[in-house]
C-alpha cells in the first residue's frame, strides 16, 4: 500500500501523541524513595512510594537486583525482610537486624513500559567501642610536659575525638587507620605542659560519631609541686615591743608533703635562747639586738620554697603609777599595748578634780556659818558705860548723864 505524504505526516503525529500521552504518564506517578542509615545490628525501613498510581506493579530489588517484594509476595528467601505496608501507592519493607553486607544500592521499580525506577542507599553505621585512654606517666611535675592518647577502635565511619581539659577545649594530633574490612581506627595524641593548678584536674576524651552520643573516658591529672610557705605571727598580736615574747608559725604546703622545714636569721644567727620546735619558732624576752629577718624554708621531693619576716622590735610602753587594783587591772591588759596608760591618766586626773571639789565645798560651809553668828553686833559708847556699872541704876545714871552731852555720839560698826 503506497503511503502519501499527508499520510507519512499522519503516522508521525500518532506517534508523537503516543509518546507525550506515555511520558505524561509516567511523570504523573512520581516513583520515589528515602536513603537510608542504620546502626549495626538496628533495623532499616524501605519505602517504595508513587504518587497518582494507575495499577502499576510495583516492586523491591536488593543490591544484586533479586527480587525481594512483587506487590505484597516476598519472592526472596530471607526472612529478615517483612511487609510492613502495602498499596497501591506504597511498598514498605523492613530489615532486621542489619549487617555490614546488607549495605547497597536497593530499586524501587514500578512496572510500567518502559519500567520506572527510584533508589534506596542503605548505610551501615558502626559505633566505636569504649574509648581508651593512656598517659606517658602517671605523675608528672609541674613545668613538665605530659602526653595522653585516646583510642577510638574500628569505626564506621572513622570516628572524631576532641579534648577537654575541665572547662577548657584543647585540640591533639589525631591519626586514621583502614582495617581490611572497612573499618577504621583513630588515635589522638594530646600533649601539654602542667602547672600546680592542673593537679586535680580531669581531662577528657570525647569521641563524635553519628551512630553515638556522649561517648567518652576521662582521667584526672597528677602534679608535684614544691612548697607553699607563709609565716604567721601567733604573738602578740600587735607590736612587737622590748621585753615580750614572739611566737612564729610556719605553714607549709606542696605535693609531696614537705617532708623538712628549717628556721634561720638572714645574715646573722638567730639569738641563742631561741626554741625552735618543727614548723615554730620562739623568742622569749625581745631586745632590738633581734631585729633582723627570719627565714623558713620548706622542701620536698620537687624543690625548696621560703617565706622571710621582718622583726623590728618597739620601745616598751610607758606607764603611770596607779594603785593596786590598777596595776592589777593594767597587768591583765599588758597585751593591749597602748590603751592601758590612756585609762590611767583618767582615773588620776579624775581623783584630783574630786580632792580639790571637796576642799572647795568646806571652805564655803566654814566662811557661811562664820559670817551666821557674827551679823548686827553693834558697840556704843552708851552701851559701853552700861558694862562698866557696877548695879543697874549705876548703869542708867551713866548711861544717861555721865558724859558731856554737847559731845558727839559716835558708833563703830564691828
């Protein structure tokens, strides 16, 4: 049959609407799949989804393309692999117990012509065991450096490890190994130098991986260091004044224990009657000769330490002679070093105010009563005849014409 031209036309369009009808088709099912990452020994989910499915076949294939579903049969004979759902628009398929040679490219295939495919990548995590963690020694001293390992064993994938050292991130050398069977191993070398600070104080190693959370080991740093020294005064406890005691302490610290402290006089020997007793030293009756500075060194296994006092000995207080209770008062208070002679003064000062109060008092009393008796006593001549009269009329003749009358009469005011 000969075919014109319009009908060579024809069969192309037919065509050309075929195959926009079957790619319409097949894009409006949208076949598709998750990744998936499973632990070691976890189980993983497959889900085979298609959007907008015409009665499509749809399947599960391993790795090497076997079958394992065909719609809701399981061809494969492994019965690791169960149905959990079934549709027309979903396969989904779990996998138990999932081992390292599960691990591959799974298809979801959707039986159309041609056929439609979507992939599934299975990953396999493999969590590190316990970390170990080793040091180069187990006491270190201050000023030294030290070194510690952490070891994160076979991995999948290659595990990372940070440090800590309390609150602060310190960053080690790390280094990764491939086993032959996929696996890896990671060492990290952390090295510092250590201080008396750092004795007591943890380090960590902690280990990072997506199949893993909060993985770690931890050991707490050992340092020596050398004394701490620091001298007390335990008397007195003010001034240090001619004629009183001294007492020294010596306090010592460090790691070991300082297993020797010693007492000397910084260019000169201490005095002779000086009692020194392990960490104290005692100096009985000071005298300026004494001045100087002590010295109290401490050592251990790591080094020597020392601290230095400086003695400087003060005039003996000055004091007031004050009755007894007083200076009994005033020997109970001697330690009071200054304030004693101040309550002296005061209560002498206020005894002579009293003493010259009370002289003042009497004066007054005397010159009153004396001024009392002695007021309106009078002597006239007249009076004066009177007392020399030998009866009464004798006195009224005399008091009355026995002198001359034209004489003044005088008065005297006693």
């Amino acid at each position: 049959m000969a075919i014109t031209g319009n009908g060579s036309l024809t069969i192309y369009l037919s065509v050309f609407v075929i195959s926009a009808a079957f790619l319409l088709k097949v894009e409006g099912q949208n076949l598709g799949t998750d990744n998936v990452s499973v632990i070691e020994g976890e189980m993983a989910t497959i889900s085979c989804r298609v959007k907008n499915n015409d009665d499509s076949v749809i399947q599960l294939l391993n790795p090497n393309r076997q079958t394992i579903y065909f719609r809701d049969v399981r061809p494969l004979k492994d019965s690791r692999f169960q149905l959990v759902n079934f549709s027309d628009n979903e396969l989904r398929v779990s996998l138990s117990n999932v081992s390292l040679s599960d691990e591959g490219r799974y298809v979801c295939q959707l039986y159309t012509d041609p056929p439609q495919e979507a992939y599934a990548d299975i990953t396999v995590l493999v969590p590190p065991g316990i970390p170990i963690m080793d040091s180069r020694e187990d006491v270190v001293s201050e000023g030294n450096e030290t070194e510690l390992t952490c070891t994160a064993m076979v991995s999948k994938p290659a595990a990372s490890i940070r440090w800590m050292k309390g609150e602060q991130e310190l960053t080690g050398e790390m280094t990764v190994d491939e086993t032959y069977d996929r696996m890896f191993t990671v060492t990290s070398r952390l090295r510092l130098t250590v201080s008396k600070e750092d004795d007591g104080e943890p380090v960590s190693c902690i280990i990072d991986h997506p199949a893993v959370k909060d993985l770690r080991a931890q050991r707490y740093l050992e340092v020596l260091y050398q004394p701490e020294v620091k001298i007390v005064q335990a008397f007195p406890e003010g001034l240090t004044r001619e004629g009183e005691n001294l007492e020294l302490t010596c306090i010592a610290k460090g790691k070991p224990q300082p297993h020797q402290i010693s007492w000397l006089r910084v260019d000169d020997d201490v005095p002779s009657h000086t009692v020194i007793t392990g960490s104290d030293l005692f100096i009985e009756n000071l005298n300026k000769s004494y001045n100087g500075t002590y010295r109290c060194v401490a050592s251990n296994t790591v080094g020597d330490a020392y601290d230095d006092y400086i003695l400087f000995v003060h005039d003996a207080p000055t004091t007031i002679p004050t009755p007894t209770t007083l200076n009994l008062d005033n020997t109970q208070d001697s330690r009071a070093g200054e304030g004693a002679p101040q309550k002296i003064d005061h209560a002498v000062i206020g005894g002579v105010v009293a003493v010259v109060m009370f002289a003042i008092l009497c004066a007054l009393i005397v010159l009153g009563r004396y001024f009392a008796r002695h007021k309106g006593t009078y002597f006239t001549h007249e009076a004066k005849g009177a007392d020399d009269a030998a009866d009464a009329d004798t006195a009224i003749i005399n008091a009355e014409g026995g002198h001359n009358n034209t004489e003044e009469k005088k008065e005297y005011y006693i």
